[in-house]
C-alpha cells in the first residue's frame, strides 16, 4: 500500500518572512494529517531551505530542495551540491521540473545525473517528467514519457531507485489553470508504472510513488486522488497559500 505524498512546489517565491510564516500555517493547518496518513514536504527556494527546515523541525513535515547538482563539491560556481542540501535538512530534491527543463535547458542526461547525485548524496528524488502541449497534441504523450523515464532511471539498480519518487507533470497543465483529466492523468501513470515493471520488476513497481502535478487545486485534489495509479500531487501555485494547500493535503488522505 503506497502512502500517500503531497509536496509543494514554491518555485521563486516568498521571502525570508513569509516563508517561515507559510510554512508554520501549514504545519498549523495539517498538524492531524501529516505524517500519519499522508508524507507531506515543501520545497522553498535554496536561500530559505534551512529557515523553513527550521521552522518545521517539530513537525513531520519535510522539506526539499528544487533542484540540485549533479557533483557532489568542487570547482562548480553557483551550484549547491545534494550532502550541502542534507548538511541543512533537507530530504527531497525535484529533479528535471518541467521549468528546469523548459526555462533553463537540461536535458534528460543532466536529469539523470541529478537523480544520481541525489541519492548518493542521501537525498530522496522527486523525479518530474512530463509531455510538452505539442506533443500531447501530436499523439506523442506516451513516447515523450517513456524516453524521459528510461533516460532518467538510467544506470539506477532496485535499490537506488526505491529511493525515487515520480512526478508526472503535463508542461501543457503547469500554471496555466489547465489541468489533466483524471482519466488522462491515470492512463500516464499506469504506462509510468507498468514501464517500471519492465525495468525493475512487479514488486518495486508496485512500491515506487507517481504523484500528478499540474494545475491542482482543492477543487480537483480528490477526484485526481481516486484514481488507481496517483499516488499523490506535486503542488506548485496552490502551495503557495496555506489554507489551499492543507486543503488539498487533507483530499489525499
Ligand atoms: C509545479 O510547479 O510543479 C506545478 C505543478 O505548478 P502548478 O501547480 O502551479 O501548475
């Protein structure tokens, strides 16, 4: 039986206030729920990882970051490595956003790398992954899908890849307000996992958790949740306001 897990998505924004205030309004508002029927994290900006982490370190929920590196130290200018992450508390790291992907230009290989270096680094990769509208419109969905899979998990063994999580985020739902039916939805996440028993086997398929990020809001929360394959939801927006996102947390359970 896989737990479910809601994370939010803050991208660039709040700032060292509100985010602590965020943050506490949430571990307020999902005190009965998090933790216990449902593993809930939030991904701040780097700059304010560790005032959150600090924030939240009576409670169950985590914290992650919203990317990382794929070395672990050296001569990498800018970049923040995933044992710095842990170093300041951290759990999660996303790995290939659609906004990273999109926005800044990594590639499926430099995602993988991430996820890599996440895991040794002793951090849990939320592994994104997600067609584009064109491609969905261009009957693409399920090729697009399987080869940012594949290329992700590469050179993962069953061991380092029940560390992961899975996100599958249509690009085309991602702060347009547009989000994937539930029957969409589910169609991807049972080729995500029936793709993972390909690779890996029935039982860590059965194990490995596919959240559905894309536009999710308390309104459409529950009805995303009661699909087989939707293990949970990554939240970017509605995270952002903190009786939203309790809402939404308490529509996984
Ligand atoms: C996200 O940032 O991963 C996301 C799904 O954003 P939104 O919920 O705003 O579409």
């Amino acid at each position: 039986m896989r737990k479910p897990f809601v994370a939010g998505n803050w991208k660039m924004n709040t700032d060292s206030h509100s985010g602590v205030e965020l943050a506490r309004a949430i571990a307020d508002g999902a005190l009965d729920a998090a933790g216990h029927s449902v593993d809930v994290a939030v991904c701040p900006p780097f700059v304010y990882l560790q005032a959150v982490a600090g924030a939240l370190s009576s409670t169950s929920i985590a914290v992650g970051a919203q990317d990382v590196y794929c070395e672990q130290k050296g001569a990498f200018t800018g970049e923040i490595s995933a044992s710095m992450l842990k170093d300041i508390g951290c759990t999660y790291a996303l790995c290939g956003h659609s906004e990273r992907r999109h926005v800044i230009g990594e590639s499926d290989e430099l995602v993988n790398k991430k996820i890599s270096a996440a895991i040794l680094g002793g951090l849990l990769p939320i592994f994104c992954l997600g067609e584009l509208l064109s491609e969905r419109e261009a009957l693409e969905t399920d090729e697009v899908v399987s080869r940012q899979l594949r290329n992700g998990l590469s050179g993962l063994d069953v061991e380092k890849v029940s560390a992961v999580t899975i996100a599958y985020e249509p690009v085309w739902a991602i702060g347009t307000g547009l989000t994937a039916t539930p029957e969409q939805a589910q169609q991807v996440h049972a080729l995500i996992r029936k793709l993972l028993g390909e690779m890996y086997g029935e039982r860590v398929a059965e194990e490995i958790r596919i959240l559905y990020g894309g536009s999710v809001k308390p309104d459409n929360a529950a009805e995303l949740m009661t699909e087989k394959d939707i293990d949970g939801l990554l939240v970017g927006g509605a995270s952002l306001k903190a009786d939203d996102f309790v809402a939404i947390i308490k529509s996984s359970l």
